[in-house]
C-alpha cells in the first residue's frame, strides 16, 4: 500500500540545491501506511526561523532549523535540516527550577524572557495537495501567537507565567492603546533584539499563559562577561518609563481603559483627604483649646459680676445713692480707672 514518504536530509550549506530535491547525508525517513495525510513544517524561505524536535540515530542534536522544503513527489517530500546550534546549552525555567527553588521568584513584572509559543504546520495530503492545519486543533493556528519571541512577565507562579509576546510589525490602528511601544532603552542588552532601527511592541491583547518548560532568558550581553549568554537569573527587566506604560497598554487590553485614570484621581482624591483630615485634627484640637479658653474666661466674668454686685453694695452702704445711682457710679469709676491702667 503506498503512504506518505518524508525524507529528513542534513542540509549541506550556503549553495546547496534544495529546490532540485537534492540532498545531503539522510538522517532518517518516516513512511506512513493508511494515514491521508502528514503535518509537516510551514516553512518559508523568506519567512521567518521554524524548528522541529527529531531524534536521529548516531545524532547529539534534537533541535533542527528547517533550511529547505521540496516535494518531490505527490506521496513524497524532503525536508532540509540544520542544527540548531545556538540551542544547545539552552536551558528552560522548567530545568532552572530544579536546582534554584527560587527562580520564581526573580520574574517579577516588567521581567523579559524568552518564549518558544511553537509553529504553525502544513498538511500534506496523499493527492499531493498542501492544506492549512484547520482541521488540527490541537496544534498552533494561523490567527495565534507562534515561533520564539520575546516576552513580558506579567505574573508567575510555580506552575505558570502569564507573559505579553512583543512584536516588530507596527501598529494596523494606530489608535490601538493595548499595543505599546518598547523602548531601545529597555533591550539595549539583548542580542538579536537591540537593533535601534527595528521597533519593538508589546501585544499586549495577545497575553498568553504558558508552561515554564517553554520560557528561557534571552541571550544578552551581561557586565563583567566578553561574551553575550543567557542569564538564568533571569536579570534582564523592562526600564521604569517602559514598566510604566505597559501597565497602561494591559488595562486597555483588558477593558479597564480608564483605570489608571480613575487611579490618578482617586489618588489626587486621597492626597485631599489627607489634607482634610490633618486639618480637621488641627480644628479639633483649638476646639479644645477655645472650649478651655472659653470656661476660664466664663469663670472670670462670673467672679466679675460677683465683685461688681459687691461693690454697688457698698456704695449704697456709704451713700444715700439708690442702685441705678450706685450701679452708674461704680461703672464710671472702673472706666476711669481702665483708662488710667492702659496709659489713655
């Protein structure tokens, strides 16, 4: 019965002619007996990197970049792999995590890493017909984060991390508020990542979780070191100004657009009832003062009008006055003799 024939080939080098069909040394063969059809790699040659994970006999290396893609035939195909060398002392969080417990706890928000999100495939049919993968739910689509990229911590946990994918491909709306800009400022370390010509941005609608077996720190220029490496201290974090508006490009990624809005003026709302508070405690302590005041000032009237009664009686003792003659008296001796003690 005839099936499906993929031939795996080790890709040669700059030159050779994969689109003849024509390869290197053969690394394995997969024939398929009774299956219609085979997912296989998407692979561009103007596009962007695509990997694929094979075990070859007599081979060290399990990750290979796809170099070439040829159909040779209607039930025949030949695939061109290269090592992937700069995967090789690669080492995920998954793995970090089993001889530092802490790591964790190093990717705070704002942290960058890397994230293998995977790639999208093709499906070859036995009629020879190349298909999208629609039909394959269980596999990266067309619409849905793939490849590496480079990415923001939002949250992690000992499980998970929920990261925001970064992007070259500027805004299609630039009234898009969930997608922001990141700054040279922020991937200067970065090695293929710091190219100040090269914008970069934040989807920030596109916020995935995904499994600490698929995040690895980015390759990066590190002080002290002659050569760029990937730091499982996962040190590489975003600048403050970026941290700052990266916040505000995830609420409006999350329908909360006036968040930071609101936040700013319950802020400014809270600085005022502060205000109003340390002001209120100042009034109520001179309201205990003036209370206090106010009962001196009450007891000396009352001793006052004790005097002055007792003054009028004696002037009535003294005198034939009547009591509006001696009240009248007494009045005008006090304002003379307040005149005299003021110095008028």
């Amino acid at each position: 019965m005839t099936g499906l024939i993929i031939n795996y080939y080790l890709h040669s080098g700059v030159g050779q002619a994969v689109d003849e069909g024509v390869g290197g040394r053969l690394l394995g063969v997969e024939r398929f007996e009774g299956i219609n059809e085979k997912l296989l790699p998407s692979y561009d040659e103007n596009g962007h990197k695509v990997s694929v994970t094979k075990f070859f006999e007599g081979y060290e290396d399990h990750r290979w970049l796809v170099k070439g893609l040829v159909y040779i035939s209607t039930i025949e195909t030949s695939v061109y792999l290269e090592p992937w060398k700069s995967s090789q002392r690669e080492e995920f969080l998954s793995q970090t995590k089993k001889s530092n417990h802490t790591v964790i706890g190093r990717l705070h928000f704002g942290t960058l890493v890397e994230v293998e999100f995977g790639f999208i495939p093709r499906v070859r049919k036995l009629n020879g017909d190349v298909r999208s993968n629609k039909r394959y739910p269980d596999t990266v689509h067309n619409g849905e984060m793939h490849k590496r990229r480079l990415c923001i911590v939002v949250k992690a946990d000992n499980a998970r991390a929920q990261v925001v994918p970064l992007t070259s491909q500027a805004p299609e709306s630039p009234g898009d508020r969930s997608l922001c800009p990141i700054g040279a400022g922020s991937l200067s370390d970065l090695v293929s990542y710091n190219d100040p010509t090269i914008p970069s941005y934040a989807i920030c609608r596109m916020i995935k979780t995904v499994a600490h077996s698929r995040i690895l720190p980015p390759l990066s220029k590190q002080r002290g070191a002659t050569k760029p490496f990937r730091d499982n201290r996962y040190s590489k974090k975003l600048n403050s100004a970026d941290r700052a508006t990266f916040k505000q490009a995830l609420s409006h990624a999350v329908g909360l657009a006036d968040y930071y809005d609101v936040k700013e003026k319950v802020s400014d709302y809270y600085r005022k009832l502060e205000a109003a508070n340390h002001e209120n405690e100042n009034l109520a302590e001179q309201v205990v003062r003036l209370t206090a005041e106010q009962a001196r000032v009450e007891a000396v009237a009352s001793r006052c009008e004790a005097l002055l009664e007792i003054m009028i009686d004696w002037r009535r003792g003294v005198s034939e006055d009547s009591l509006e003659q001696a009240r009248a008296y007494i009045e005008t001796e006090l304002t003379d003799y307040m005149a005299i003690l003021s110095g008028d």
